[in-house]
C-alpha cells in the first residue's frame, strides 16, 4: 500500500491512510508534505497522525464532516498553530515553529473562512498590504521617501491593481473601505490580497461559502484559472460538493481528526467509509 | 409621555445640575470677570446659556430604536424643554441661596453669583430673563438639528467662532496692535470681549464665510483644482506651502512674547503627540506610559548639557547630545517595547502605565540620585545654541522638529511601513498571516514613538533649563493621549489642532486655571459624544466609529463638500 507515485498515478483508497506513503515521493512533485502531524488542545485531539502529500501544480480539496480539523490543520500549515507533535514540510523545508509572516515568504498564501480583511483600510491597501512580504522599502527608506521606494510603491500598486482585475474587482471600488463591499466582492479581495504575495501553494478555506449557485461557479472556474496562469498549488477547504468533484484533483476526507481516505474524486464518491462518515452509518450500503 | 419629550427633561434635568456645579465651585464667578460682548453679556453669563444650547443640541440628537430622527417639531420641543429644565433649575437655585444663606458651605453661593446668573438684573427680571434665554438657547441648539445642513453647520461654526474670538481677546488684541491695527483692535474688542458691533461682525462673518465655502467655495476650488493641470497644480502646492512656511516663521514676531511662550509649550506637545500617534493612531497600540521616553529624553539632555549635572557632566551642546538622545531613545523603546509584545490591548494599555511610572520613580529615587539628582533635578541646563532660552528664539528648534516629525510621519503612513502598521491594528493575527512581522512593526512603532518622545523631552529640558522629576507625572501621558484623541487620531493636522486646543488654550487662560481640569473634562466628554472621531479625525477613524452615518457623508463626498476629510489620511 506504500507508494511513491500517488501525485500521478490512482491508487486503491485507503480507509486508514497511515500507511499512505511516508517513504518519499520524488521531491519535485511534492509541494508540501505533512507527516504524522498531530495536534492536542488540552485532552481534545484535533488532528491525529495526518499525513497528507499536495503534488505541485494539483488543486487537491481536504473535506469532511463539520469539526473533522480541516481547519485546524490549515492553521498548523500557515503556522497560526503549531502541530503538538509531526513535521511539515514545504519544498523539503520543515516550516513547524516559523512565524506566519515566515511562511508567508517561503510561498504560502491563504484565505480564511470567516473571511477576515482589513476592514478599515481601501480595497487597494489590503491588496498592497498582502504584497509586504515582497517589499523591500526599509523604514528609514520610506521615512525619506528614497527613489527606489517610490518606484517600489508605484509597483506595487500597479500589481494590487492587476489582481483586482484578475480576481474580477471592479476597478472603481479599489479607494473603498474593504467592509463596504459586497460579500462576494469581499472573497474575492480575500484571495487578491493572498495572490499578492506570490504565493507557490495557495490555501483557499471555502472559497465558495455563503456564495449563490452563480458566484460559486465563477469562483471555481476563477480558481482553475489562477492555477493555470499563475503556475499555482491549490488546496481548499469545501463543503459544497459540486464544487469539490468539480474542480479537484486528488481529495482528502478528515473525519474526527483523522485522515479518512485520499483519492481522485470518482473514487471518494464511491467510498463507503466516507459515505458514511457524512451520512451515518447504513447509508453506504443502502 | 414620548421618548423625544423624554429625553429633553432628562437631558434638561442633567444640564441643569450642570449649572448648579458650574455655579457652586465658582467657575462661573470666576468667568463674570470677563465680558463676552461689552455691555450685554459677561462669559458667565452666557455659561448657563451655553449649557442649554447643548443640552437642546443633545436632546434633538434623538434616534427612535430604527434610528429614524424624530419630526422637527417634535425635535424643537425637546431642544426648548431641555433648556427650559436647565434655566429654570438654575432660577430654582437662585431662589434657594437667596432664602437659604447656605454660603458657609459654599462660599461661591454668593450674590455675585446672583447677579451673574441674573444678568446684573433684579430677582423678577433676572430669572425671567435666565429661563426664557436657556429655553431660547435649547431651542437654538435642537434647531440645528432642524435646519438644512449647511445652514445648522455655518450657524454653529459661526457661533464657536465668536466665542473663541471673544475668549481670546487679550492675545487677538495685542496681535493686532502688534501689526500696527490698533484701530481694528479698538473696533471689535473692548474690556476683555467683543464690543457689540465687534461680535455682530464676527458673528455674521464667520456664519456668512462658512455658509458660502460649504454650498459653493469648497465645490468650486476642488473643481478649480481639478482642472489645473498637472504643474499648474504643483504651483499652486508650492505656493501654499510656501505661504504656510513663511507664516510659521514670522509667527513669533506676529503674536509677541508671551504668546510665543505658548507656541512653544504647544509644539513640544505636538511633537510628543507626533510620535504617540505612531504608536497608538498608526500601530494600535496603547500605550499610556508615554511619559517614559519624554522623560529619557529631558534627563538624557539635562546629564550631557547641564554643568551642574551631579556625577557626570561633558557640557556637551544641545546639539552634539542630540545623537545620545536619539541613541537612548532607541534602547528606551526596545526595553518598553520587547516586554510587551504579546500582550494586546487592555492588558498592554495597563504594563505601559507601569512603565510611566516607574520612569519617573526612578529618577526621584535616592538610587540614581547620584546621577540624575532626585528631587532637586538638575538645573542650567543650557539652550540649544544658537538659540536663546527667548519663548521668540526657542520656537525655531521646536518648529524644525515638528515639521521634520509631521513630514516623517506622513510619509511613514503612506508607505508600506504605514500599510503594516494598519493592518496590525486591524486584526493582528491576519496581518501577520498575511506576511507582517508583528514583533518588527510593534518594536519599530515604539523605537519611532520613543525617539519622538525622547525628542520633544529634549527641547523641553533646553527650553525649560530646569527639570525634575515630578514634571514627568502621568498628566503628560494623559495629555498627550487626549490630545491625538481630540485631535483625530492618525492625522498629523489633528494632532496640531488637538494641542493648540488642550495644551494652547489652557495656557492662555491661566487666569482660570484653577478650573482647568474641570473644563478639559467636560471637553472631553462632550467630545467624545458628539465626535468621537475627533475633530480633523483620519478617513480610517471616520470610518470606524460612523458606520451608520456612512450613506450620509457619502452624500456629502459626492457634492465635493466634505470639509471634515482631511488633506492628509492614513
């Protein structure tokens, strides 16, 4: 059951997946690696022994159930949390203990589920503010104003304008406050501000929630775009299924903190274990 | 009854117990002794009517629970009944001290106080008199909840003016003399105030200015601007800044010795709220020790300077310690700053009080006696040379620094230092997901805090020659806090303003002093209910605390009127 291909070859799923692969995939086509990551709150465990491989270039989608720790393991990749106990690994680099704004530099962006702008800044400065990691313009620099400091402003306001459009902002909402704009509107800034950073793996906690049946297909199909055109590793957090089996590649099922199974779309679909850890037990065999 | 009527009495009720304070610890006595108009009304006087104009101001604020204002007649009625209750509480008091001798309790139950809150009339008259102006005056301030606009906003501001003008009659008129108008002086002021066509002038100037910069001025110059192009429009910059320069260089000679004196005391605190502003307008982070650093940067200067520094004297210049100032400012902010990283809030506004504290303990202590000269201070500190310790020569340093300061921290702002800042005070832990070191940005909001407030407490040290340790109490960190308040925190001309008024004013009206703390706290929590976003509040700020009101200003934005946004935003 050990495997080293699984970023491009389907496998058998595997309902307890501790035995799916620790013995490395070839470095290039693992973006992120995380091993035996396990993460205790007190006597609450909310991820135990997850190990979960993102192939490079994938969009590959973590679901399940509500309080299965989907969440809590995207905190643990962004370093908002640091796992109790396992290694992550981002291109070949363990990332357990940096600070966020560290892994953001390494190349890993996000978005969050309760989307959380700056609510009290413009649509262009929460953009810009996503682009800081790239910023060179030292305080000194910016208190005299120096000329590759204003070329770098120019820049980069420039660029927070290029992913407004691309995310599909409206060109005249970029001086209003971010709160003011529509919920939609509001997601869509969320991921321009994580694009801004150039980010190699781009973290996306239900792009789609709360969105109406249109919204929800232009932000899949937004999402493949960005994946194309900006060479990106995609991993969401869904609950829409439409959406998942729609636009992953590989999905991984969480239930109760552990990885439940990992496969190609068709293949969870057919699963019973994940049958039944969404609707109960029975439900698979009826 | 209804709610609108309600809240008048209550409002009424609050305002009239306002007056029997105002009057019993002898503020308004203390004011009899300046005429707001010559001939008609004393400042006294006018307190119990200034009083009701805001409590109708107050009741017409009224906001049924779907925050739908309530009808204009209603709103009158409310405004009129509050001043009603307050004027008429105030003629109750008179009554009562007139047949009650209650004087040996309050010595200011006087009948001076009965002249003064009778307009020098007698009994029947006098109360006639107080209770038909305050219901007047409340009836007046719910009016301009009534009125269009423009119209209630020139009123008030015409209203304001005039008192300020009336206020500062020995300063405006030894200005004018000063310039050679002396007839001008003799025209409008008179005996401490206005002469009565002086305040008619004022009045209807004021009123008729602001009315036509709010329906037409302002419109029409940001389209002039608008259709400049682009070099005509940076002449037109140069030229103001220009204008601005060579007034703030002349302005010493303009206003004369003692208000110079004031200018002085003004700038150090600009700059002190400068450098609180970064920390706590931009970094958002409250910080209520910020006497702290002024009081590293006063005994840093006063050590290096001062011949008469008790172990270790180099007489250096002011200007060759400038740089250890700086140097000690840096070490003052990391040792503030690196405790509290993680703490937020509440819990950060808290050790930083700790922190104000211990500062000045320690330079009173027996401890670093030796070195800093506990209670005794250190004296000569000399002035900064070339300058002379002359309230008209010490200005130039203390304005270079400013305008080194407001620039730097305009630009900061506006920079992606400024954007990092923002975002930390937004939502800490996004910002830092979003790739904000938050440990560098808050460190580098309190090393540029503490070399500002290092800074200011320099100048202070040069400009005062004498300090001690109790000048640096937590007043100062209290001061320089409301005034970034008042101001409008995060924006840099607030902050002027904020310590023109809370430091500016009460230094020239010493002559009240003793009231001084009782109307900066009356002050401030006027402020804080009518705008808390401060007076020339930062487009963040607005935004922050008038969610409701937003559709509103939008629509005012659109007319290009918006005079309450200012020219610089963070």
């Amino acid at each position: 059951m050990t495997d080293s291909t699984h970023a491009t070859t389907p496998e058998p799923v595997t309902p307890h997946a501790h035995t799916h692969g620790s013995a490395g995939a070839p470095a290039g086509d693992v973006i992120l690696s995380a091993r035996n990551v396990t993460m205790r709150f007190g006597g609450l465990i909310a991820n135990r022994d997850v190990n979960f491989d993102i192939p490079r270039g994938g969009i590959v989608s973590l679901i399940g159930p509500n309080g299965a720790g989907k969440t809590t393991f995207f905190n643990q990749l962004t370093g908002m949390l640091i796992p109790t106990s396992g290694d992550i690994a981002f291109q070949g680099q363990s990332i357990v203990g940096m600070a966020p704004n560290e892994i953001v530099a390494l190349g890993i962006g996000r978005t969050f589920q309760n989307i959380r702008l700056f609510g009290n800044m413009t649509v262009l400065n929460n953009v810009m503010v996503g682009r800081h990691v790239r910023l060179k313009a030292g305080w000194w620099a910016s208190l005299l104003k120096l000329p590759h400091v204003r070329r770098e402003e120019a820049e980069t306001r420039q660029r927070a304008r290029e992913l407004l459009d691309l995310v599909g902002l409206k060109r005249n909402y970029e001086d209003d406050w971010a709160k003011n704009l529509p919920y939609g509107d509001q997601r869509r800034l969320e991921l321009a501000r994580a694009l801004a950073s150039d980010p190699k793996l781009l973290l996306l906690d239900e792009p789609t929630a709360g969105m109406n049946p249109g919204e929800t297909a232009r932000m899949t199909a937004l999402i493949k775009r960005l994946r194309d055109e900006l060479n990106l590793t995609v991993l969401l957090i869904e609950h829409d299924m439409k959406v998942v089996m729609g636009i992953s590649e590989r999905i991984t099922v969480l239930d109760h903190g552990e990885l439940l199974a990992e496969g190609r779309p068709e293949e969870i679909r057919s699963n019973p274990a994940v049958i039944e850890a969404y609707l109960g037990k029975g439900a698979a065999s009826a | 009854m209804d709610a609108v009527v309600r809240r008048g009495l209550v409002i009424g009720l609050l305002a009239g117990v306002a007056n029997v304070h105002v009057s019993l610890v002898g503020l308004l006595i203390s004011l009899q002794t300046r005429q707001l108009v010559a001939g008609i009304v004393t400042l006294g006087s006018a307190l119990p009517l200034l009083i009701a104009l805001l409590a109708g101001y107050l009741a017409g604020r009224y906001r049924s629970a779907h925050g739908e204002p309530a009808p204009g007649g209603r709103i009158l009625l409310a405004g009129a009944l509050a001043g009603l209750v307050s004027g008429g509480i105030a003629a109750l008091l008179v009554v009562f001290i007139t047949q009650v001798n209650v004087s040996w309790i309050f010595v200011n139950a006087s009948a001076r106080l009965v002249s003064g809150l009778h307009f020098d009339q007698d009994m029947l008259v006098g109360s006639v008199i107080l209770v038909v102006a305050s219901t007047l005056a409340g009836l007046l301030g719910a009016a301009l909840h009534v009125l269009p606009r423009h119209i209630a906003r020139a009123l008030s501001i015409g209203l304001i003016v005039t008192l300020v003008f009336a206020l500062m009659e020995p300063f405006l008129g030894a200005i004018l003399r000063n310039l050679g108008m002396g007839a001008v002086d003799r025209f409008l002021f008179s005996g401490g105030g206005l002469t009565q066509v002086g305040a008619v002038i004022v009045l209807a100037a004021s009123v008729a200015i602001t009315w036509a910069w709010r329906t037409r001025g302002a419109a029409v110059t940001s389209r002039r601007l608008e259709a400049m192009k682009p070099d005509q429009r940076r002449t037109a910059k140069l030229v103001a800044y220009a204008a601005i320069a060579v007034l703030l260089l002349l302005l010493p000679q303009i206003v004369g010795q003692r208000l110079s004196e004031v200018l002085t005391v003004v700038g150090i605190y600009v700059l002190l709220g400068l450098g609180l502003n970064i920390v706590v307008g931009f970094a958002g982070l409250l910080d209520l020790g910020y006497v702290a650093f002024y009081a590293v940067g006063a005994y840093t200067t006063a050590v290096l300077t001062s011949p008469s520094s008790p172990l270790f004297s180099p007489e250096l210049s002011f200007w060759a310690a400038l740089p250890f100032v700086i140097i000690a400012a840096a070490l003052i902010g990391l040792m503030v700053g690196t405790p509290v990283l993680r703490l937020r809030g509440d819990y950060l506004a808290i050790v930083t009080l700790g922190f104000g504290e211990i500062a000045r303990i320690i330079f009173l202590s027996e401890w670093a006696k030796p070195v800093v000269g506990g209670a005794q201070g250190i004296l000569s500190i000399p002035a900064p040379l070339p300058f002379e310790r002359d309230p008209q020569s010490i200005y130039y340093p203390i304005l270079i620094f400013c305008v080194i300061a407001a620039l730097g921290a305009v630009s900061l702002a506006n920079s992606r230092v400024g954007r990092a800042w923002n975002a930390m005070r937004e939502d800490e832990s996004v910002a830092e997901a979003t790739g904000v070191s938050t440990v560098k940005y808050k460190l580098l909001a309190f090393g540029l805090g503490a070399a500002f407030g290092c800074l200011s407490g320099a100048l202070f040290a040069a400009k005062i020659g004498t300090i001690f340790p109790n000048s640096f109490d937590i007043l100062v960190s209290i001061n320089a806090l409301a005034l970034i308040i008042l101001g409008g925190m995060g924006n840099i001309f607030g902050v002027v303003l904020g310590a023109a008024v809370l430091v500016g004013l009460p230094e020239l009206l010493r002559e009240f002093s003793e009231y001084r703390l009782l109307i900066y706290g009356a002050v401030l929590v006027v402020m804080m209910i009518l705008r808390p976003e401060g007076l020339l509040p930062s487009r963040t700020r607005r935004a922050e605390l008038h969610e409701r009101e937003d559709e509103e200003e939008q629509f005012d934005d659109e007319a290009g009127v918006d005079t309450a946004r200012p020219l610089v935003s963070t």
